[in-house]
C-alpha cells in the first residue's frame, strides 16, 4: 500500500509553487516606457522592425512579418503561399482550432488525416491518400514545440507539387536536423500568445526564405500595401493585421531570455521523459534523432488504459488521474480533449489519454522534476 492520495486527504507531493507565466521585469517596463514615451506607438516605430529582424536572425530566416496575433500569421502565410477559396489543405486534426480557422477564414477546406500514436503530430504515410486535385497546401503542427516529420512532410509535396506551411505555433526555437522549424516548409507561423514560451499578450510572426512570398505576406497585413511602394498605394487585397509596437517591445525583452529559459526547460523535458519512462502506466514521447532541438511547450505522456482497470475503481480515467495530480501540487493538464474531425482513431484515443505538463512547470528545472515523476507513480499505484 503506498501513501493515501492527496485527494482522498493524504499528504500531497509537492506543496511549493511552480514558477509564474508570463515574466516581466525592468527590461519589460524599459521597453514599454520607451515606446509609450517615442509617441509612435503603431506605424513609424522601430520595435516592430527590429523584432522582424532579430526572430528572422534567431531561426536562420531571411524574411519575416510581424502579425498581431498567430491566427493571422498563419491566415497571412496561407494567402501568401497562393491557397484560394474552395482550396483544400491538409492538416493535423490534433491542434487548436486556430489551425483550421485559419484555413476556413480564406474559404479553404482543411483535410484532417490521423496523427502518430507517439509524437502527437500529423502522420505523413496517410498524407498522399488524402491528396485530391484540389489539395494546394500541406500544413503540418509542430504541436508541443516537436517537430514534425519535415522529411516525409517536404518529399510528399515536392514530389505532387504542393505548398508547405508549418504551424509553429508552439515551437519557437525548435529544429530538425540542425534547421530551425518554420523555415523548413515555404513559410511557418509563430504565436505570442499569452499562454507562449514567448509572448506579449498575443501576437504572431511569418518566416520565410522566398521574396516573393514574403511580399505578399507583407502586403496582406498591411492592407494591401506595397512594401517597396507609397503608403497610399493599395496594389492588393489585404487585411490590417500590424503588430503593434508594445507588443514588439515585450517581445524584444522576452527574446533577450528566451535561448536561456529553453535550455532549462529543455533539461527539465529530458529528466522527465527519463523518470516517467520507469513509470508503469504511462507512455512517453517517441524519440526521434532528426529533432535536434524541441519547443518545449508542453511535454505529452500517454495514459495506458490496462493500469487504471487495474486500480479497479471505475472512475479512474483520464480527468481522475488529473484531478488527483492536481491534488498532490502537479499541474497536470488534459490538453485537447476533442479532435477538430473525428472518425480518426489514433487521435481519438490520444484526446482521451493524453495529460500535459506545460512549460512553466519545467522552467523550475530538472531537479524540480522529480516531484512530476513522485506524483505520477504515487497516482498510477494501485491502491
């Protein structure tokens, strides 16, 4: 018999807080006064610019556009990349609903096809039979800052001729083989929002290594404008989807952190992954050599159903076994629990297994770690 559960009122594991999201400090209140004081607080600053060019630098891209949120980003990058009304784009059905409406905003049809039982991301071997002659675009999620199969992904469109847009949302930072996810396709979408490994609030960023498509991303969001023309000359259709310059400089002092804030919560990922791994009861991520570095937003463990029967208690499922972490001062999360298409089997079963550990529990570290794996065998323990 091992110790009483923290929700049936024993001791819980861990009382002591986890680190607080988002951080601000002098750097943050230095760049807001600077932009507050500058009396350019849209058009005509230099925050904006600057940002574009030090996150562009930051993942080996030479083009990016700045968004006022990461649904538009991936909306901007889209209509860049040339998909149209009635276009049809295929994508991960185990993502936030920003992926497809997304799609859905330009009068395109997302494809859902099923993702891989061990890494959560869009399983490229169902890609080509999902492709019709109307499929323009390929979209696959780096969902939890892990990389997608970028190889099989960009060899299926090169070989049928189609677009490849990366949803980065979750992933800044990340890199496959070396690359850094978001220049791997035709062009990737950053987020900034609140819940981000960086944010300002919200926000977004396009990347790109193709002029042509940065213009058009450029003009999109900027009311149609010309880059390289007047600022009364509306060559295009085109939204306005600016960042604005408080935003920018948020995210200009977040930036300053971020490489080093990543390696902690990339330490803490692998002392995670180690420790659950001895765990019976729970699946961790495949692993995988091509992903050289990892978002790190949200580490994903799968629940093995035969254990929780084990406990011989019916409640024992996915929303108990979260319900008792929180219990013993785990944050645990349960992620998305219904796919944006059903009828596929794989993610059906990863939205009702599936619990999150999110990023701000592992900027605490990797000794802090320890307690996250305590209370997951303390849970799964029959009792």
């Amino acid at each position: 018999m091992t110790d009483r559960l923290a929700i049936d009122g024993g001791t819980p594991v861990r009382t002591a807080p986890w680190p607080a999201w988002p951080r601000s400090g002098a750097a943050e209140r230095r760049a807001l006064t600077e932009v507050l004081e500058s009396g350019r607080w849209g058009l005509g600053g230099g925050a904006v610019p600057e940002l574009e060019a030090r996150f562009a630098a930051l993942h080996g891209a030479p083009y990016a556009v700045a968004c006022c949120n990461g649904t538009m980003a991936l909306q901007t990058a889209l209509v860049a990349a040339g998909v149209q009304p009635g276009d049809e784009v295929i994508t991960s059905p185990y993502s936030f609903v920003a992926t497809a409406h997304a799609i859905r905003s330009l009068g395109a049809v997302p494809v859902f096809v099923d993702v891989e039982s061990g890494t959560h991301n869009l399983d490229p071997a169902r890609i080509e039979d999902a492709i019709t002659e109307r499929t323009t675009a390929v979209l696959p999620v780096h969902i939890g800052g892990r990389p997608a199969d970028m190889d099989r992904v960009n060899e299926i469109a090169a070989r049928r001729g189609l677009r490849v847009i990366e949803d980065a949302a979750q992933a800044w930072l990340a890199s496959w083989r070396g690359r850094p996810v978001g220049t791997l396709g035709d062009a990737g979408a950053f987020s900034f929002q609140s819940s981000k490994n960086l944010t300002a609030g919200e926000g977004g960023m396009v990347l790109t290594d193709d002029e042509a498509l940065h213009r058009r991303a450029w003009s999109w969001h900027d009311c149609g404008r010309d880059p390289r023309g007047s600022p009364h000359d509306h060559a295009a259709a085109g939204l306005n989807l600016r960042m604005t310059e408080f935003q920018a400089a948020l995210l200009l002092a977040g930036l300053e952190r971020l490489p080093a804030e990543q390696a902690i919560r990339r330490q803490a990922m692998d002392a995670l992954a180690k420790g659950l791994a001895e765990i019976d009861g729970l699946r961790t991520p495949d692993r995988d050599e091509r992903i050289t570095a990892h978002g790190c937003h949200i580490f994903m463990v799968r629940l093995d159903g035969s254990v929780l029967v084990a406990n011989r208690r019916k409640d024992r499922d996915k929303g108990w076994v979260i319900a008792a972490l929180r219990a013993e001062g785990i944050p645990a999360h349960p992620g998305y629990t219904t796919p944006l298409e059903r009828a596929l089997p794989v993610c059906e079963r990863l939205c009702r297994t599936t619990i999150w550990i999110k990023h701000q529990v592992l900027l605490a570290g990797a000794a802090q770690m320890q307690d996250v794996v305590n209370a997951f065998g303390k849970v799964l323990t029959p009792q």
